[in-house]
C-alpha cells in the first residue's frame, strides 16, 4: 500500500508550494506572448500557466502570475491591460530553447525578439506581432483581466478572444487536420523540465463519444479481478456497448494461447492497440 505525503499549502512557502504545484499538474502547454506598451515597445515571453477555455467564442486564457521573490508584475501583465491586444503563439521543438531564452528578465527597452533570435511579423489586426517561427499563432483581443491575489505567486488570469488563426501549413496531414507529429509541441514540467510531444509519448485512446462503454464493473469476474491486467488495460476492454462472443469475433485472427497465459497475451495485445484480437483470446476456452 502506497503511503502519501498530505500538505497544507498555508504551512509552505510561495516558492515551496509552487515547486509542488507545477511539478504535479504538468505537462503544460506553453504561451509564447507577443504584447506592446503605450509606446508600441514589444515584449515577447513564455507562460506555462495557459489552455484553451472556449470554442464559441474560441478564448485562450494564460496567467502571468506576480513574482514569488519580490511580488512584482511582468511587463506582459502591464502591456496586456495598457493595450489589450496579444498574439499567443505555440512554442514547439524547434525554438524551446529560443522560448526560454526569452523568459529572461530584460529590462522594459528589451526587445525579446532580438535576444532570442525571433522574427516578428506584423499582424493583420492587432497590433502585436506574430513570431513567424511558430507554427501556430492566434491574433487575439483581451476581454478581461481577473487578478487572483496580490501576494508573490498569485496569478492574473488574461482572457483572451481569439480572432485569427495562422496555422503553418507544413504541420497539417493529408486531411488539412493539424498532425501531433508535425506540430511536435513541448510543454512545462516542473523545475527545468520539459515534456516533448512526439514519438513514442504520443498514443491514442477511442473517445467514448458517441457510444455507452459497460464499464468496469460488467467485465466478467475473472477478467476484473485479474492480477495481470492494468486499469488501463480493464478500461480499454470495457470502453464497449457489450460483450463480445467468440461467435461474433470469427473473422478476428487471435492466437491460441493456454489457460494460463491468456490474461498476459491480452494485455500484449491491448498495449499495442490490439482490443478485439484481446478479447478473442481472452474469451478462448
């Protein structure tokens, strides 16, 4: 039996609790934040507290959080609500590095474009530019601004209305649908951890959509109590409308395994996508 460590966030520290925070709800997805001040002088910074919230209207929210050392406010904070326009672009393989060279902390006269070796270009509505490396940016309007604190650490979240999309055609498949593999986008762990989405991280999982699995609890007996099958792998085997029949599996070529092996068989199967071949063999005999 695993033993697990409870904690209070109100008995750690800012710097503490965010260490715990970011290291459990990971990966994140990155927002590579174009903004200008008053001025028209333009900042350029990641934030890994960002995700979509809406499709109609279509709102990407990130949150430039105060800092934990000093409590101070970012400049992307400080042009959002001086002009409340941004360009979110997504940060991939190919500039991670770029991205997070451009979370220095420069001066407000920095132009972080130039430091990390990025191209702007214009937008077509706001006033922000796009980074043209990026494989998808989002012209956006921000509708609000919501701080949730005022100590060190406390976020701002930028609601942002997304109002064009520039998408690289080099990342789209045969079917105009953005590839993973293409895209190939990285997110934040915790610490100077990265995750990169691509090759053998990325899998897929039939969405119950449009169908009613029978869930765990109706698998027979010896396939739920099994000592060899996952949760995942149970899960899979039930995300069905019903039972199977060996009957209605005869065009599904299985091997023929013992009693014994059975249960190891299909879990073979079902980690490499397998589901009917599994449940072929694990209805045998």
């Amino acid at each position: 039996m695993s033993s697990f460590k409870t904690i209070r966030p109100a008995d750690l520290s800012a710097a503490q609790l965010q260490a715990y925070l970011q290291g459990a709800v990971a990966p994140r997805p990155i927002a590579f934040a174009s903004t200008i001040d008053q001025d028209g002088q333009v900042n350029l910074s990641p934030f890994s507290f960002f995700n979509l919230f809406s499709t109609k209207p279509p709102v990407l929210i990130f949150s430039p959080a105060r800092r934990v050392r000093d409590n101070t406010t970012k400049h992307t904070l400080e042009n959002a609500l001086a002009v409340p326009e941004v360009v979110i672009n997504v940060v991939n393989y190919a500039i991670v590095e770029q991205a997070s060279l451009a979370s220095t902390e420069y001066d407000k006269n920095v132009n972080e474009f130039v430091k990390a070796g990025l191209t702007p270009i214009p937008s077509e509505i706001v006033k922000p530019p796009r980074v043209a490396e990026s494989p998808v940016s989002f012209e956006c309007k921000v509708q609000q601004v919501i701080p949730m604190g005022t100590e060190g650490g406390a976020g701002n979240l930028i609601l942002c209305e997304v109002l064009l999309m520039h998408i690289n055609e080099a990342i789209l498949d045969e079917k105009g649908a953005i590839s993973p593999f293409k895209i190939d986008l990285v997110a934040r762990m915790g610490g100077d951890w990265y995750c990169r989405a691509n090759g053998e991280a990325l899998f897929e999982i039939p969405k119950p959509l449009t169908t009613k699995g029978i869930g765990i609890d109706q698998l027979p007996t010896a396939i739920r109590q099994s000592p060899i099958l996952t949760g995942n792998n149970l899960a899979r085997l039930a995300n069905i409308e019903k039972l199977p029949t060996l009957e209605s599996l005869a065009a599904v070529a299985a091997p023929t395994v013992s009693p014994a092996d059975k249960h190891l068989k299909a879990k073979e199967l079902l980690d490499a996508g397998k589901l009917l071949e599994a449940w072929k063999v694990l209805l045998q005999g």
